[in-house]
C-alpha cells in the first residue's frame, strides 16, 4: 500500500512529522543516489558516505523542495553537488592526486582481482568496469541519462549547465565508453587467448 | 555540420526535429553506411540502458534514520515555523518604540529662543539622569561588551563566508 504512494505524498507525510515515510523515500532512490556516488568516489565506503550525507541534507531541506521540478532532480542535484565537494576535500587531503591516476589504480586492482573469476564476467560487468573508467561528469552524465529517467534538461538543471552542452558532454561520454568498453573486451579476449 | 554518430545519436534520442528525423530515416534506409551504423549504435544504447545499479549496504536506510533521529528530529522542519509569530513579536516591539516616542514628543514643549528643551511628564514620572548614565561605569562596561559582541559577530560571518567560497 505504502510503496504506491507518489514522491510528494511521502514527502508532504513526512513534513507532517511521519519518519516512516522519509525511510520508504531513502529504500525509493538509495541505490540511484549509490551508484551516482560510486561514480565519483570509487570506493563503497566513500559512496556511502556521501550518498548518506545526501539524504540527510535532503531532509534537512525538504521543507525548501517546492515541487518545481521532479523530487528526483532536485535529489540529484544534492548528489552531484555532495559528490563534487567530497572530490574536492579528497583531493586537498591526498595532496591533489592526479585523477586519472587513482581511476587507473582502481582499474588495475579490479583487473588482478577479477582474474581469478574471468568465468563469471558477463557484459554488464565489462560495462560497469568501462563507466568506472570513465571521468565522474562522464559517467555521471551516462547514468542519469540512462538510469534517472532524467530528460537532457533536467540532466542540465541537476549539474548547473546549459541543455545543449549536457547533449554534447553526452555525445562525447558515450564515445569514451564506447572506446574503454571495446579496449577491455579486446584485453580480455587476449587475456584469455 | 554534424558527424553520422551524432546524427544518429539524435535520432535515437529523438532529440531532432521532425524534418531531420525523416532525412535521417530516409539516409538509413538508402544509405548503407548508415545503416550499418544505426544498427550498431542501437545495440551499443540497448547495451548502456542494460548497466545495473549499485546496491549499499543492508544497513543504509537505518544508517540514515538513525542519523535524523539523533540529529533533533524536529530541526530539519523549522523552516516551517510560522511566519506570524516572528511578525507579531517584531511588530509588538515596533509599537511599544513608537508608544514611547509619541508620548514624549506629546509631553514636549519646545522653547527654540531659548536653545532648551522641556520635557513636562506626568506626575510620579522622573527621567533619568542623562549624563550619570552616559558617565557611569555599566555604561562603559556595555559599550566594550558591544564592541566585543560586533566584533565576535563578525570574525564568525567572515569565516563562514570564506568555508563557504572554498567548498
């Protein structure tokens, strides 16, 4: 019965005091607002971190949320932002670690560990591994185009840019995916040889 | 003017006008190059919308109530606090100020020939000394604490400023 109800009828239960409904919200939207995170920083416990943070200044907030545009954008957009602070705070403590540097790190590391179970890579696992990849804008860009249900001008709205530059970021990730998923396939086949 | 990838992209996304649209579809009709091409970017979309969601731990939603429940639960609501009360109290202080004001202008006589001022008040009513309160030692002590208090103030907004432009 609970999970029928629209984003604004939780929303206006818990503004009226209801926590239960605010739960129901989190279970809704926590594995977009995870993966989102898992975009930016790479590491489950940081992506949680943040995608918890989201959630609680989103309640904090959710009285300012006045229902201009979807809940989900306006959650997103906390996400993205959250995530861009964290990155920077990041990058300050670990004395500005060159990025594609950690992302090949953590590409390496995924590599020797999946060696093991090269049985049970399937294409979304080479897909997943090319988004990791991928520059955080990039794969943030390709997820709430294809998993946020989200129009090119709510992509724009939730990261602060013009419609027409979100086409072209978009145009542009896809060709990067497009390059590090046929790159990894091509490694693997190798790999296997 | 556009590559075929993104003229294609924009047909699949349905991001182009209608007359583009049926220019395009008519190229991957007739034109090989294009077909072959739409097909594979078709794939390589059905391939991207395939991508899986991460999932958190079983925990997470806990973790977040419990994070709300120890913060005051109440305190993410106060921006619905009730406009009116701030007003009433604002406008209580307002009207007392101008009572004030409007009852000692009332009871004034101005003598301007003279250069004084006379302030007739009613019976039972004795105005403080100015000078003693100006001179008195609570008075002085007041202004440092104001002084303090300004500059407390300030050192607080500019550092919350400054957090704020570097975050």
């Amino acid at each position: 019965m609970q999970s029928k109800l629209s984003d604004i009828d939780l929303i206006e239960q818990t503004l009226a005091g209801n926590q239960s409904a605010y739960a129901d919200l989190v279970k809704r939207h926590q594995r977009f607002v995870f993966t989102l995170a898992m975009r930016f920083s790479k590491s489950r416990e940081d992506a949680e971190e943040i995608a918890q943070d989201c959630f609680i200044k989103a309640y904090r907030s959710l009285a300012a949320y006045q229902g201009q545009s979807k809940f989900t954008t306006w959650l997103y957009t906390i996400v993205y932002h959250t995530a861009m602070t964290f990155l920077r705070k990041k990058r300050v403590a670990t004395d500005s670690i060159d990025d594609e540097g950690t992302y090949i790190q953590v590409e390496n590391h995924e590599s020797a560990y999946d060696a093991d179970n090269v049985e049970n890579k399937s294409r979304s696992y080479y897909l997943n591994q090319a988004i990791e990849q991928l520059l955080p804008d990039d794969a943030t860009i390709i997820t709430l185009f294809y998993k946020g249900e989200q129009s090119l001008e709510e992509i724009a709205q939730t990261l602060g840019m013009e419609a027409n530059t979100v086409k072209v970021k978009l145009f542009r990730a896809r060709q990067r995916l497009k390059e590090k998923l046929e790159r990894n396939l091509k490694h693997e086949v190798k790999e296997l040889i | 003017m556009n590559t075929i990838e993104e003229k294609l992209w924009n047909y699949i996304d349905g991001t182009c006008t209608p007359a583009e649209q049926d220019a395009i579809a008519r190229l991957i009709e007739q034109d090989e190059v294009y077909s072959q091409k739409y097909q594979e970017l078709l794939l390589l979309n059905q391939e991207f919308a395939s991508m899986e969601l991460d999932e958190p731990s079983m925990a997470f939603t806990y973790n977040v109530m419990e994070t709300i429940r120890t913060e005051n639960a109440r305190q993410p609501l106060k921006a619905a606090i009730d406009k009116r009360i701030i007003i009433g109290v604002g406008a209580f202080f307002v009207f007392t100020i101008l009572a004030l004001l409007i009852f000692t202008i009332a009871n004034t006589h101005f003598s301007f020939p003279a250069g004084n001022v006379k302030v007739n008040l009613p019976a039972g009513i004795k105005l403080p000394s100015a000078g003693s309160i100006f001179s008195s030692q609570v008075f002085k002590w007041f202004l440092v604490f104001d002084v303090v208090l300004a500059l407390f103030l300030t050192d607080s907004y500019l550092r919350r400023k400054n957090t704020a432009k570097h975050a």
